[in-house]
C-alpha cells in the first residue's frame, strides 16, 4: 500500500495567487498590444493611402490595408493564446527561412500560412522596429498597386 504525502502549499514569492497573476498578465499584455498598436499606426500612417480596419474578435484585431487589400494584421490575444503578433504578406520562400532561422520570434500564422503569410511575435524579447518596418513595407510592396509601391522610400 502506497501512503500519498500531502506537501504544504507555499504562497508565491511574489504574494500573488494564481488569479492575481493571470490578471495582472492580461493588464500588462493590453498595455502593451496597446504600445504595439500605435507604433504599427505611425508605419502605417507613413505609406501612401494605407488605413486601419478593426477586425475579428470584438474589433480587437487590427487589418492594414491599402485600397481594400489587406496586407498586414495585427492580432493581440488571438483567440485567447494571450500572445501579441504581426502577420505580413511575405515573398515566396521567405516565410519558411524565417521561420527556420528563428521560430521564438517567426510562425507561421493561422488561416494565412498556407497563402506565405509569415508571423512575428511581439510579445518575445525586445521588438526590432526596424526589422517589423522591413517586413510591412515588404508585405505593403506585395499587395499596393505598382504605382503606390514606387512611392515608398526605403
């Protein structure tokens, strides 16, 4: 016959029970979707005739697009996995080499992949603002028409 131990409970070193934390989670990661947001509304804002669209999940999500085209979603709390992303229309081959090269910061999003949408995380380490730049002027190239794409400087 085995004898179950019970071990105490010992409270969290920092003094917060198991809700607490989750809500202070949710409150950290809304402030900081909230940061994400503007700064992908000012790399928005600096592409000819780009504009944001609220999105699935209550307007939550946020579509980039140039003339009805989408090329850009930024998605905080996609479907509760409590993560920040950035997906991007990307060239062909490139989603699969970053992915490859670094899956803590690259994935390969839900219902776009397949079309070679490549995600970032913006919830991992610090947010290169140059690299996420890089990757909407790119997606942004993809889908504009030819004569707006030739207007952006790089």
């Amino acid at each position: 016959m085995r004898i179950l131990r019970r071990t105490r409970s010992y409270p969290p070193a920092d003094g917060l029970v198991a809700s607490d934390r989750g809500a202070q989670r949710r409150d950290v990661t809304r402030v900081r979707a909230e940061k994400c947001a503007e700064r992908l509304r000012a790399l928005c804002a600096a592409l000819p005739e780009a504009s944001e669209r609220p999105g699935g999940e209550g307007g939550r999500h946020v579509a980039h697009t140039v003339r009805g085209r989408t090329f850009g979603c930024f998605t905080p709390d996609h479907h509760g996995d409590g993560r920040l992303a950035l997906s991007c229309k990307a060239p062909a081959g490139e989603q699969a080499a970053l992915v490859a090269a670094d899956p803590r910061r690259f994935f390969v999003p839900p219902y776009l992949g397949h079309r070679g949408w490549v995600g970032l995380w913006l919830d991992a380490a610090p947010i290169d603002w140059a690299e996420v730049r890089e990757l909407q002027v790119e997606s942004y190239y993809l889908t504009a028409p030819k004569r707006l794409a030739a207007a952006v400087g790089s």
